[in-house]
C-alpha cells in the first residue's frame, strides 16, 4: 500500500511539470514590453520618428522675398519717398548729365543754371544770354558797331549779339514764357538796339560752366528735381524742371540746403 501511493504522488509531479511546459511561463501582468516577436502597428512608426528637415515649413531651402515687404526697406534706387516722388536711376540720371546738360553746341541749358531763381520769370538775362547765341551763327554788321560805339564808347574786346528772337525762342522752349513775360531782371545790362531788335554785350570771356548731377527725384507727372554740382563753384544747387511732351522747362534754380 505504501508503495502504491509512492507511486501515485510520483506521476502527479509528472503530469505537473508537463502542464507547466506546455503553458509557458506564467504572465507578469499588464506591465509587461511586447516580446521582440510582435510587429508595431503603422501608426507606432509614425509616433517614434522625427519629422525630418525637408518636413518642417518652416526652413525651406529657398524663397524669394515677398512683394509684400516694406518697400523702404529696398536698394531698388526707384523706391517711393515722400509725397509721391521717386528717385531717379542710375541711367536717368546719366541722361540728365550726358544727354540733357553738358551737351557739345546747346549751351544754353546750362546757361539757365548760371544764377539762381525761384521763379523762372527772375532768371537773369544778362546772365542767361551771355554766351549764347554762338556767335558763329550771327553777324554784327558795321553799321552795328558804329551804333554800338557811341554807347560803349570804345570797343576793345568781342562782341556778343542776341537777337529779340533768338531770347523769345529760347525762353519759349525751355521755360515756357516770352521775354514779355519775365521780370526782366539785369536786361538793363544789355544794349538794346531798336533797328536791328537785338541785345548786345562786351566781353571776352564765357560763363559757360559743366555740371554734375548727383541725385535726383521725380514725382508721378514726369517732374523732376535734381541736385547737382555747379562746377565753378564747386557749389550744389537744387533746379526743378516740368515735365511736357517735348522735355522739359525750369521752373526754379537755388542753393541745396
């Protein structure tokens, strides 16, 4: 009897551990790391990556800037200023030079720049004239100077003839007004005479002087404003000009603040 319970205890022990193997290793619980074995989910993945660079909005490679930014904040010399006006380029400002002033045989632009005015009907004629017309291009006749001589009293150097109609075109296309018109201002320096309609001067130098335009603005009519140097000087004045369909005509010339 005793050896047959010996038994009996020694095959339940058997069939115990045998159960035990087929079960596996009992569970920990819920806290338990999935084993190697299980194959994350999609959305797994996507949780534990980095976004990578290209990804992220924030740094792209490249980008143009925005037409809307702050225009006063641009080098683009045509950038907007105050009341309207505009800077002038590079290449408008080297026609003002080149093309406009300091042009070889049309001296008298520039002769408009040899005083100052605030209004163009003060310009200086005495100044305004002295060197133009070319005298190359006009012809004292003697009976001119006799007429001359006995205002003068003696002729010791060049003479410079302007005729009524020579003022009257010149003033027309480059300032809008007649000599009729202006003030006059220093016509009195000139002599005047009656039969051949001319104003006449004695000198042997020239007035004629280069300029440098520098800068310059335009508003949204076509009407500029430019500084330059006078070079006689070595001043800078400030001339303004209106714009028309054939150039320009001055309206002003005074000292750069």
């Amino acid at each position: 009897m005793r050896k047959l319970k010996l038994v009996s205890i020694a095959t339940m022990l058997v069939l115990a551990m045998m159960l035990t193997a087929c079960n596996g290793t009992p569970s920990q619980g819920d806290g338990n790391k999935p084993s190697s074995s299980v194959k994350p989910s999609e959305s797994d993945k996507q949780d534990s990556q980095l976004p990578s660079q290209s990804e992220d909005p924030s740094e792209p490679e490249s980008q143009l800037p925005s037409q809307s930014e702050d225009p006063s904040e641009s080098e683009n010399p045509s950038e907007p200023l105050e009341d309207g006006w505009t800077r002038l380029t590079e290449d408008e400002l080297k026609w003002f030079n080149e093309q406009f002033f300091n042009v070889d045989g049309n001296a008298i632009v520039n002769a408009f720049l040899n005083g100052t005015y605030t209004d163009v009907k003060d310009i200086s004629m005495y100044d305004l004239f002295y060197d133009c017309p070319n005298q190359s291009e006009v012809e004292v006749t003697k009976a001119e100077k006799v007429l001359l001589e006995k205002k003068w009293e003696e002729i010791y150097t060049d003479i410079q003839k302007v005729p009524a109609s020579y003022m009257d075109d010149m003033l027309s296309k480059y300032a809008n007004i007649k000599l009729a018109d202006s003030n006059k201002v220093e016509l009195d320096m000139l002599v005047y005479l009656e039969d051949y309609d001319a104003y006449y001067s004695m000198h042997g130098d020239t007035h004629y002087t280069p300029v440098e335009v520098k800068s310059g603005v335009k508003d949204a009519n076509g009407n500029v404003k430019l500084q330059y140097l006078y070079v006689e000087d070595e001043l800078e004045y400030v001339v303004t000009l209106k714009a028309h369909e054939n150039g320009y005509y001055f309206v002003s010339n005074v000292l750069a603040e």
